[in-house]
C-alpha cells in the first residue's frame, strides 16, 4: 500500500516485482559498461611475449654445411638441425657417461685410466667459432691458494655467448656450487666445453648446437665478482688449459689437430704465448716453478706447428683397454682405421681385446 493524493491506494505484488526487475537490470547494465571500459584500457596495455607464441617450424634453409640446415620457427627463433642426428649422436662420445643431472658424468674413470696423449681432431668436422672474444681476466692454474680450471674472458651483461664446437648439450642447469648458470657441451672428439656464470642459458640439455650458435649470455651468476665467462675445457672430467687452443684475444683456434698429453691435466701445466715479438714464450710461472719443467710437451707441439723444418715422427700413441671398448669405436674415437691398428699390434679383427692391455693406435 502507499499514499497518492490524500488516498490509500494498494499495489499489487506483480507490479512491485517489475520495478525492482527494472532497477535491477539498470544496476547490471551500469556495471557492464565500467567492466568493459577498463578491459579496453588494459588490452591496449597488453603484450605478447616469445611464450604466446605457438614454436612451430615454418621453413628450413641451407648453410655452408651439406649435414646441417636451419630450422625457423613462428616465434622468430630458429635452431641448427643435423640432416641426420641418428648418425651424429651415434659418435662414441655419446655412447657412455651420459648425465643431465649431475655437473661431472665420468664417474670411475680416473686418470690413471686415461692414454698418455690423446689425439684430438678440434675443427675438421665439428666447426669453430671463440665462445667469447677478449681480454683473459684470469687465467689456467693456481689462484689465491685455490684451483682456476678454466680462463676468465671479460664480456658485457647480456653479451651472446657461442658454442666453441659442434656438439650436444649434456648439462643446462643452476648450480650452486660457484658456477651459477651453466651449459655444458660434449664434442664428437671427446671434448667437454664449460660456460658459466652465465644471465640466462639458451639451450637445453640433450639439444644439438652448432660451432658459433648462442646458448647463453655473459652475466655473473654464482660466485663472480664481475661480468665474465669462465671457460674450462675438459676430458673424461679433466680439465686442461683451453688456451692451449683457443686464443680468446684473437678469436681464433690455434691448432686444428689435438696432441692431448696427460700431463696437460696438472693444474700447473699451462700453455706457452706470444711475447711482443710474436714468438711463442713461456707464461709466467706459477709458485717460482721452472716452466721448463711443466711444459716441455706444449713446447715441442706449438714448435712443430711454427717452424719450417719437417716435423718429426709422432710417438707411438697407446689406449688403454676399458670394459666396452672395440675395434671399431677406437678408431672411430682416435680418427684412425682398424685395420691400422690391428697392423701396429699383430692381431685380426676378431681377437679378443683384454681389458687393461695397452693397444698402440699410431
């Protein structure tokens, strides 16, 4: 009921009902105006990122290589593809000690266990290209009463960081143990290649990479003082100087054939360097020792590469039998054949081959 005009007038329920359906319906549509107001405010403000974006391939094109082509991707990315991978990953490198999980992946094997010197064949089939070019902060040895298994390149926050060589990515994790992040990457010779202290890493573990492909950018995650990459090369675990190698000032490799010694593995044996005549001499030693003493062997090898007179004869190069070892992978892994090495040891393809026995490979 309510009071129009000095008279008592009733309203029925039906007709209530329909105003308030009417304020009701104005409140909701007041509402759904303000709503799509903002939305459109906010959509002009949006952004897609790389993750919007569906990573699917949209064309492959030819490089300079018969056994490698590139692959884009709708995103704007692209990746290095082997025309055959199966081929590829079934080098001898990639047969054993396989671990995504873990930062060293040779487990027993020590270095007892490992040939007096191995040769390593670094860019005939595997491509090259300095993970970063520049000033060496540090370099291969003793450090502040500690061991520096690697070299210190100086880069910029954010600088793209290259695969040295063709391989595959074994490890692409955080680590907390100094690192920070790092990728690590094993070579069809044998070789593993270490970045760390990386940004951000580009590549994950078991992806194929190419000789100059970006897997990540120079930062100082871990325990860095500085923008640097730290870069170890290593085999079977060991590491070894990497600027017996690679020069990081040049950008260049400095040998394209390996001589491996396993003494190169104490952490007091360095390479030799160009003084400022461009000779070839000796880096500074370490604790007062005599280089002479550490380094003999480098200086015969980077010898025979600079001068004129004929090289002499290789020493014999012997390999050590391990559990799983055969013909046919040792010469594929020495870069030999295997009637070769069966000529250097008196023996035929089928002989039984004893673990432990030393084998002559050349």
């Amino acid at each position: 009921m309510r009071v129009e005009n000095g008279e008592l007038r009733v309203e029925s329920y039906a007709t209530r009902k329909s105003a308030w359906r009417k304020i009701l319906f104005c409140i909701v549509l007041a509402s759904l105006s303000t709503l799509n107001s903002q939305l459109s405010t906010a959509q002009t403000r949006v952004t897609l990122s790389e993750r919007d974006i569906p990573r699917i391939p949209t064309d492959t094109l030819p490089t300079d290589r018969a056994e490698v082509r590139i692959v884009t991707f709708a995103d704007g990315t692209f990746r290095y593809i082997p025309t055959n991978p199966y081929h590829f990953m079934s080098a001898p490198a990639y047969e054993a000690h396989w671990d995504t999980l873990n930062l060293f992946a040779y487990r027993g094997v020590g270095l007892g266990d490992l040939p007096e010197r191995i040769r390593i064949e670094m860019a005939e089939s595997h491509g090259f290209r300095a993970p970063a070019t520049g000033r060496v902060l540090s370099k291969y040895g003793r450090r502040s009463g500690r061991d520096h298994n690697g070299t210190d390149i100086r880069v910029d926050h954010g600088q793209p960081i290259f695969a040295a060589f063709d391989g595959v990515v074994r490890y692409s994790r955080w680590n907390s143990g100094g690192f920070g992040n790092i990728v690590i990457i094993r070579h069809p010779n044998g070789l593993e290649t270490y970045y760390s202290h990386l940004s951000r890493r580009a590549v994950s573990a078991g992806e194929w990479v190419r000789a100059g492909q970006v897997i990540g950018y120079g930062g100082r995650t871990g325990r860095a003082s500085t923008n640097h990459l730290h870069f170890e090369m290593r085999y079977s675990d060991q590491s070894f100087d990497p600027e017996r190698i690679i020069d990081f000032e040049r950008g260049t490799l400095r040998q394209r054939t390996f001589a491996l010694h396993r003494d190169y593995f104490s952490i007091r044996s360095r390479t030799v360097e160009r003084n400022a005549d461009g000779e070839y001499d000796y880096a500074e030693t370490i604790d007062g020792e005599d280089p002479a003493s550490v380094d003999s062997l480098a200086t015969n090898t980077i010898a025979a590469n600079i001068s004129s007179e004929p090289s002499p004869a290789p020493e014999p190069m012997y390999h050590k039998i391990r559990s799983g070892d055969t013909l046919l992978a040792l010469a594929l892994s020495y870069k030999t054949t295997v009637t070769r090495i069966c000529e250097l040891n008196g023996i035929s393809r089928t002989t039984t081959l004893r673990i432990g026995r030393n084998l002559r490979i050349e």
